[in-house]
C-alpha cells in the first residue's frame, strides 16, 4: 500500500506543487507528500491564485529539485513531465514511477482570464487523478 508519494515535474513551481497540495487536501494525514522538479523555480503567483479557491494556501511551499531529495524515502514517484519521468528513472526501478502527462498552464498565452482558465484546468484534471489513484 502506498504511504509516500512524490510529484515531480521540471521546476517545481506548477504542477507538482498543485499536485502535491491537493493529495493533501484529499488524503489529509494519510501520506507522506512531498514535491520536487528537475530544476528549482520558484512558486508560480497563478498556482496561489487557483489553489487559494479551493481554500489550499501554497505560502509554505518551498521549490526544490529531485537531487535534493532521497527518491528511496517514497513508495511511488508520481512525475508529470516526461523530464521529470526521465530523472526519476536515473534512479529508481521503473516500477516506482507512475507517468501523468500533464499540460503546462505557464505555456498560455492569452489574457489573464484565459491564463488562470488554463491553471485551473490542470488543477481540476490532477484533482480528479487524485481521487481515482488515491480513493
């Protein structure tokens, strides 16, 4: 059974903290969480925004990247980017490692209705991976 996971993505500002934050919301105690990137960022202001809708402040967050954590300390590496999935796989068995393929909300490029429609899109897709994996 499953009781750590780590999300993984490239800079540890968007994906795996949104991801991170709402298996926290969902499971409370019941996992170690934690999130890394394969470069260290710092936290995107869109993350806060749409995270902070659903009552989740990101203020405590602080970006770091997979070399500064010891991937064996998990049960399952959850990445999100095929980068992040290619560095975990430097150094875990594949069996440790789950794929979700996630768009990157940063890449929008329209008006500032349409950028936080695009971040909230990957957080209702990862909250609802959370609640298939981790009912």
């Amino acid at each position: 059974m499953t009781k750590s996971v780590l999300f993984a993505c490239n800079m540890n500002s968007v994906r795996s903290p949104m991801a991170a934050a709402l298996l926290r919301k969902q499971a409370g105690e019941a996992y170690k969480v934690d999130s890394a990137g394969v470069y260290e960022g710092g936290l995107d202001p869109f993350v806060e925004i749409v995270m902070g809708e659903l009552g989740v402040a990101m203020h405590d967050h602080e970006p770091k990247t997979l070399d500064a954590v010891d991937l064996s300390k998990f049960d399952v590496v959850i990445t999100l980017t095929p980068e992040a999935a290619v560095e975990a796989r430097r150094h875990l068995p594949r069996a440790a490692i789950e794929f979700w393929d996630t768009d990157n909300p940063s890449e929008e490029r329209g008006g500032r209705e349409a950028i936080i429609a695009a971040y909230r899109s990957v957080r209702d897709n990862l909250a609802e991976k959370m609640r298939q994996r981790f009912a």
